[in-house]
C-alpha cells in the first residue's frame, strides 16, 4: 500500500510538473542589436529579454542591466547562463514581476572609464546606453524601477556603478563578484597586471602604486569605507559568491565592511566555485531579490 502510495504522489509531483511547464510562456530574445557610440567611437552589441507579454500589451516594464563577465559578451547571459529561461520560469511562477533584461557589450573595460580617458565605458553606459534602451523599449524609466546586476567582471561592475550612482538604481545583485582586497591586487604577478590590469589603472605600477587614485575610484571595499552612508542606503544589495571562489576573500570584507557600516545588505555564500554552473543556480534568487525590490 504504502509502495502504491508513492508511485500516485510521484505520478502526481510529475503530472505538475508538466502543468506548470506547459502553461510557462516564454519570452524572446533579440542578438546582434547595436548601438553607436560617439563616447567610445564604435558600434556597441547588446542582447536583450523582453517577456512573454511584451508585444501583446502596452505596458511599461522594470529593467534589470545584466552585466557579462571576463572575456565574455553580450550573449554570455543567455547562451551560457539561461537567463530567458530562468526569467520565463521565474515570472510564470510569479516569483518576480514581468522584466526587461539587458545586456551590453563591454568586452574587457570592467565597465569603467580606464586611468587615462582612452576607454570611457562607464561615460558610455551611463550618458548613451541607458538614455537609448529606455527611450527605444516600453521601460519605467525610473530609479524604482532600474536595477543592476552581474557575474564576476559584470558584478563588480554592478558595484561600481551602485556605488558611484546610488540614484540611478534600486537594487545591485553581485555574483561572484570580482572584488578584490589591497593585498590580493598588491599579490599580482607584473605579468597579470600588464595583461589585464595595466589598461584599467596604469602600467607598470607594482608594490602600493597599484593601489593610485584610478584603482581607488572603482574599488568597491574602498567606496563603502569613505562614502556616504547615507547615499549607499539608497540600494538595495544582494551578494553571492562560492565558497571556493577567488573572490571569497573580496566579497567576505565587503560583507563585513558594509555590516561595520550598517549598510542593509543580504550576503550569501554557498558551496561552489566560479563557474556558469554556480551562475544559473543563483540568477533565480537575485532576480527575485530585486523583484521584490521592485514591487515594494
């Protein structure tokens, strides 16, 4: 009896299973759509999500700006990361509300504008980028309603921009962020630095002069222990990060910095390290962190 018992209530678990995925409706998904940037003086790609109910209403949507990591692009969130389906399945669920995703092409900027003026992402997504989604797509062009969010290069620009723009944004949802102390950045080998680091803050710096006024301007452990508290309450903030992550370290001292400072956050670190596999189990949790941001 109790056997049959079981085989009905998983027959019944499957049969709605079916149910929901059946009356699941999907969104689309557009790639390969440009934008031209006079700031940055090239055509810049972005994939966006627009949901299941957007060509069929008239309604206005909230948008979450979903940043790509390293060496990654604007399709990244999509093709690797399921971010569609993820939104589809979250919004038929009625965990977050109907939402527009968008995701620009940053190639390996780290979103800001680097120590010498020579490449101003910041200054493009901020003065071109946000102006055209919102004036070319049905979106609640409000701080309400605009939220950020990003795995590792794509969070710690998520951070930066929060930080440095708290009314821009409602909410700031940081995966694995790519948060680094002072002694992690002074630890670089010159290799590193001059590969990667060496566009953003200067080259051939080593020692305490990696840690100059460009790197200190878009580091977010810096931004939380001098600014304004006062401004950092106007986000909302949700951080993930693994707990065999490199950026363990960086996100733990974030955590503790804004705790110190009492600056309301939700901090999360689960088994994991820095991998897609990490990023899809997490997306649904932080785009309902900022859903409820959203709905009040």
């Amino acid at each position: 009896m109790k056997q049959f018992t079981s085989k009905i209530l998983t027959l019944v678990f499957l049969f709605s299973s079916f149910i929901l995925t059946a009356q699941i409706s999907h969104g689309t998904v557009q790639e390969g759509l440009t934008i031209e940037s006079k700031i940055l003086h090239k055509t810049v790609r972005y994939t966006i999500y627009l949901p299941y109910d957007y060509n069929t209403s008239n309604r206005y949507y909230p948008v979450v700006y979903l940043l790509h990591g390293y060496t990654d692009n604007d399709m990244g969130w999509t093709q690797f990361g399921e971010a569609n389906h993820i939104a589809d399945e979250g919004i038929a669920k009625g965990d977050f509300p109907p939402m527009i995703l968008v995701t620009p092409d940053a190639g390996v900027s780290w979103y800001i504008n680097n120590y010498n003026g020579s490449v101003r992402y910041e200054d493009f997504f901020f003065k071109e980028f946000i102006p055209y989604i919102e004036s070319h797509y049905r979106i609640r062009a409000e701080k309400q309603f605009r939220a950020v969010s990003g795995l590792s290069m794509g969070g710690y620009g998520s951070l930066v921009y929060v930080m440095k723009h708290p009314d821009m944004f409602a909410a700031c949802a940081g995966l694995s962020a790519a948060v680094r102390t002072d002694k992690q950045y002074l630890s670089l080998s010159s290799a590193r630095w001059a590969h990667t680091e060496a566009i953003l803050y200067g080259p051939g710096l080593e020692g305490k002069a990696r840690l100059n006024k460009s790197l200190r301007t878009n580091d977010p452990l810096y931004l939380v222990k001098t600014g304004d508290p006062a401004l950092l309450k106007k986000v909302k903030y949700y951080l993930d990060c693994g707990d065999h992550d490199y950026f363990t370290l960086g996100n733990s001292e974030l955590h503790i910095l804004m705790t110190q400072r009492h600056i309301p956050h939700e901090f999360i670190s689960r088994p994991g390290r820095h991998s897609w596999e990490y990023w899809r189990s997490g997306l649904p949790n932080a785009l309902k962190f900022i859903g409820k941001v959203f709905t009040r």
